[in-house]
C-alpha cells in the first residue's frame, strides 16, 4: 500500500536523495586549469587557431585544453553554458564572434558538427543577436 508510513518514508527519502544529487550535479563547472589560455593570442594565428578547429572537428591531434573543449562542447552546448564560468563564457562569445566574423568557413564547418540540425542556432539566436552577435 503507498498509504502505510514505511511507504511514505520511503517515498520522502527517495525525493530527498533525487534533490540531494540535482544540486551536487547542477552544481558542478568545467575545469578552469586553462581559464589562463591567451585567447587573443590563438585568434591572432592561423595556425594556432586552425589547430582548435581541427581537433573540434577530428581532423587533428588535440592539445591538453582543445581536448577538455572537445570533451565539454556538446554538453556545454545542451546546457547553454551551465557550468562555465564567466570568464569561460567570455571566452565563449569573443570566439565564437571572431569565426563568425572573420573565418566563417571553420564556423560553418563547426556548426555542420556540433549543430547538424540547426537546434542550438534556433535556440541561440535570439542571445546572440542581443550580444551583437550576427548568427
């Protein structure tokens, strides 16, 4: 019977033990070990730069940080950043600016990827449009 208190303990410990875990987890951020990684410095270089896009898109060997990128960009992507911090959202909106802008063809072929579906464009859209970002 779900009526009999034993059953109701159980029910309230189960609750208990679902919103103990969804705060540890929705707690939880990317590493910020390469928070310190000159960005501008990456942008400025070709070939630095075509080094990230090619490990995103396993063309190539990834370095430690493109790996942790690799690794977190489809969830980051689900989540809309949720555990970035705001330095690494930053990051975020410089770069992804910057291949709009200036290497559109990396952009399109990362977004041909990580967004075969156009899902996260349809969802991003409108934040990028107000943070002057042109999709």
């Amino acid at each position: 019977e779900l009526d009999t208190p034993t059953t109701k303990m159980k029910l309230i410990i189960c609750l208990f033990i679902v919103v103990l875990y969804s705060i540890v987890v929705s707690s939880e951020q990317y590493t910020n070990k390469y928070d310190n990684v000159d960005i501008d410095q990456i942008l400025r270089s070709d070939r630095l730069l075509k080094n990230y896009v090619n490990c995103l898109l396993e063309k190539g060997k990834c370095s430690p940080d493109g790996a942790e990128l690799k690794k977190n960009l489809p969830d980051a992507l689900k989540t809309a950043c949720e555990k970035c911090n705001d330095k690494q959202k930053n990051a975020s909106k410089k770069i992804i600016n910057f291949l709009l802008e200036n290497k559109r063809e990396w952009w399109n072929e990362l977004e041909k990827k990580y967004d075969p579906e156009g899902l996260y464009r349809k969802r991003y859209e409108e934040e990028a449009r107000k943070q002057g970002i042109k999709l």
